[in-house]
C-alpha cells in the first residue's frame, strides 16, 4: 500500500499545481521535491504585494531533524533591492529561496513579503508574485519565440522581440534563418547554457513579477557570455527586490548586501569593497575565483591563436 500510495500523491500533487495555472516549468521541477505537508490554510489570503519587501527573521530549518541546514538566519532586503547569498557548496544558499518559494515550511522564526507571513498566504499567489530565473532552464520543443512568452501567454509579437532585446538574445534570434520561428529543444536548434539563460531572463522580463530570485549556473562561462548575462540580469532586477544565490561573485558586485553563509550560519555581510578589504572568507573565495577566471581566458586565449 506505502508503494502506491506515494505516486497516487505525488501525482495528485502535480495535478493540483498545473490546475492552479503554475507558468514556470522550472519551478515545476523544484516542485518534485516537495513534501505534500505543505498546503494552504483554510484560511490563506493571496499576497498583497505593496512594494516587494522580503524578510528572513532568524529562520531555523533543516530536511532532517538531525540535521539542522539554517541555523537562525535574519536578513532583510527592502524593496527594489538586490541581496546576494554566496558561500561554500552546501553551506545552505539555495535552501534559502526554496523557502522564500515557500517549498518547505521551517522550523522557526518567520519569512515574511510586505509584512505577510509566507504561511499564511496562498501558494499560488506567492508563487505569481516570484519570478525565477534558474540554473537550468527547459526548453519546450517549440518556436523560440513560444518559450518567450512563456512569461506571459498574452504577450504581443512586439513585448516578445523587446524581451529578448532587453535580455541580450534578440540579435542571436534575428541572425537565425527562421527567426524567432526556429524550433528549439531537444527536438530542435540546441542552445547554449548562456542562450538559454538568456531566454529565461526573456521570459521573466515578459512576467514582470515585483520580486526576483535570480539562481546562478554554477557552470563557467566566458568572460564575453558573462557579461551579457550580467547586463541582462541588470536590467531584469533593476527596481525589483532581488535574492541572487550567487556562484560567480561577478554578479554579486553590485548587490547592496552580500551574505556570506557557511554552515548554515551569516559567517560575514555587507557589501563587496567592505568585504574585500575585512581579508576573510568573501575575500578569500574572490581572490580564488579570479585566479581560475584568469587562467581560464588564459587558456582561452591560447587556445583561439593556435
Ligand atoms: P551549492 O553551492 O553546492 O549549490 P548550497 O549552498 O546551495 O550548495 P543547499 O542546496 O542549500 O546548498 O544545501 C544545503 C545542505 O542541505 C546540503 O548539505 C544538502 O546536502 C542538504 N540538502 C539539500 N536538499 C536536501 C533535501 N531535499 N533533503 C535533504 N537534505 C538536503
């Protein structure tokens, strides 16, 4: 009986999601993990998003109750603002947006948007007012203008081509010989990491949502790709609350505060000048970090004049 009963729930879960009209596939598949506890009160009102404010006020979590993951975390990012979660592998960054999400509830404190508690609205609500731009995105086997508006099923031909401007992929769309009419997916022309990050930034122009969580490919891209990707995501999360969980520290240059987590613990915060020059953790990991990109443009740059 366990054995069945477990699939008969899971599928009656992702039912539910699609009838409640959830857009983001990405987010889809963040779902699979979810344990179906997680549901509305009788209760739940949709979000009231006034102006986009988000805070973690000392959140305890953990997957496993032996094991604690956040161990009272409090950060705020006012509205408009980007903050940016970086720190070791498994230090417990993308557990942070999976609760903002509110995939999993925790065990204490409390993560509120404008001052509501993420438990006492509704799922569907919460979800509309997030947009995701993931690490991996998936592609439909369908035009590459289909995937665009994806964002936003009521978009015109014209909020499409402006998108993908905005996100830096328009000129690689028009120099296709099909245009924005080119099939893509596994079926069709097959993107780049960078391309298709591109088109998820696209995809979240055409959404607008007012908050942001931005989950950064732990893949390494060329400097050029990278900094189309950086002014892209610039434009996307300028005047909207952003959460970047950061791999590249290039991204998180910007941010008015860096959170350096490690251990499921603030170790440091605030932002980069005053990081560097504190010597610690961030500034280790930044000077690392650069020593790689070197090296690789290094062998990069080898590489294009043999
Ligand atoms: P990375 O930089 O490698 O992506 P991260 O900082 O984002 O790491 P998390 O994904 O938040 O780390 O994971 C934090 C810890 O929680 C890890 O030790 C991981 O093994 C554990 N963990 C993550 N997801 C689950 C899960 N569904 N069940 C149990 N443990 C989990």
């Amino acid at each position: 009986l366990m054995q069945l009963s477990i699939p008969l729930n899971f599928i009656g879960f992702v039912y539910r999601e699609i009838r409640q009209g959830l857009t983001d596939i990405e987010q889809m598949f963040d779902l699979l993990d979810v344990p179906a506890e997680v549901v509305d009160r009788p209760d739940a009102k949709p979000l009231a998003v006034a102006s986009g404010a988000v805070r973690f006020d000392d959140v305890r979590f953990s997957y496993d109750p032996e094991r604690p993951i956040l161990k009272g975390i409090s950060f705020e990012i006012p509205a408009g603002r980007t903050v940016a979660i970086v720190g070791p592998s498994g230090a417990g960054k993308s557990t942070i947006s999976r609760l903002l999400f509110r995939f999993y509830d925790i065990k204490s404190g409390a993560i509120t948007i404008d001052g509501q508690d993420v438990r006492d609205v509704t799922q569907r609500s919460l979800r509309a007012a997030i947009g995701m731009v993931p690490q991996d995105t998936v592609l439909f086997n369908a035009t590459i203008a289909y995937n665009i508006r994806y964002g936003r099923p009521d978009a015109t031909d014209e909020e499409v081509r402006k998108a993908a401007e905005m996100a830096q992929i328009g000129t690689f769309i028009e120099a296709l010989p099909d245009g924005y009419r080119t099939m893509v997916g596994e079926r069709g022309l097959k993107l780049s990491g960078g391309e298709k990050q591109r088109v998820a930034i696209a995809r979240t122009i055409l959404k607008a949502p007012p908050i942001l969580l931005l989950d950064e490919a732990t893949s390494a891209l060329d400097t050029h790709t990278e900094q189309e990707i950086q002014s892209a995501l610039d434009t996307v999360s300028r005047g909207r609350t952003t959460l970047v969980i950061a791999h590249r520290l290039s991204t998180v240059i910007g941010a008015d505060e860096i959170i350096v987590l490690k251990g499921g613990e603030i170790a440091e915060r605030g932002r980069h000048e005053q990081l560097l020059s504190a010597g610690g953790l961030y500034a280790d990991m930044w000077n690392r970090q650069r020593e790689a990109t070197e090296a690789e443009e290094r062998l990069r740059r080898a590489r294009e004049t043999d």
